[in-house]
C-alpha cells in the first residue's frame, strides 16, 4: 500500500512539475535553495542525501537551463556557492504550491486528528527504515 501511495503521489506532482518545467530530481535543489540561500555542492549532496555524481549531473541540467549559478566561494576559493536564478525562485515558489495542494488533495478525506496520526506514523517508519539502512 505503501509503495502504491507513493507512485500515486510521484505521478500527481509529475504531472504538476511539468507544467512549471521542472523534474522531481531538481526539487532537492530547488527546495534547498529555495529561500534564495546558496550552499556548496557538498552541502547539497548532504541536505539532498544524494550520490555525488547524480547531483553533479542535476545541476550541470539546472546551470543549463538557467536555473542555477554557480559563483566563488568568497571564503574557500576552490568551491563554488550554487544560487537559484530569479526564475529558478519563482518556480521554486510555484513548486511549493503545487506539491502542498497534491498533499492536500491526498489528505483530504481525512480528518484532522485522523491527519496528524498518519504523519506522525509515516515518519516513524521513515525513521525506522533509515536506521535499518544506517543512514
């Protein structure tokens, strides 16, 4: 039940995300990034929880579709700070919405109590399988 929610939920905010021009694998990017902050790639790999080369590949996409820019370090000068474009910021907004309103739509036959305790447990397994897998 679990692995069908989740390919349910993946494919509502597919569907969304195309419409805005993104993919699900710039969100780690976008929401990381998505207050206007930057960080370095290594702090993205961290927050994303990703593999290196995987996050070297989605933001090689990103700076070519002018959603990222990479500027110097001013405090490492062998590293680059990752930045959101402005456009990149609006989109990050707009993905925000839309995955609050496919959330919304999911839960929406819940009440609130009922609400709560789906996603009080939802994290405790997450937390569980996170420590099975030592992570």
């Amino acid at each position: 039940m679990t692995n069908w929610a989740a390919r349910l939920f993946a494919k509502a905010i597919d569907r969304r995300l195309k419409i805005l021009g993104v993919s699900s694998g710039q969100l780690p990017v976008l929401f990381a990034l998505g207050d206007g902050s930057a960080l370095s790639q290594k702090a993205l790999i961290e927050i994303a929880a990703i593999e290196q080369p995987t996050m070297a590949a989605t933001l090689s996409r990103m700076e070519r579709d002018g959603l990222i820019e990479r500027r110097p370090d001013p405090e490492d000068k062998r590293s680059a700070l990752i930045f959101l474009t402005p456009i990149a910021l609006q989109k990050a907004h707009a993905v925000r919405r839309e995955i609050n309103a496919v959330n919304q739509a999911a839960l929406a036959d819940l009440g609130e109590k009922e609400r709560e305790t789906y996603l009080k447990m939802l994290k405790t397994v997450a937390l569980a399988l996170e420590r099975e897998l030592g992570e």
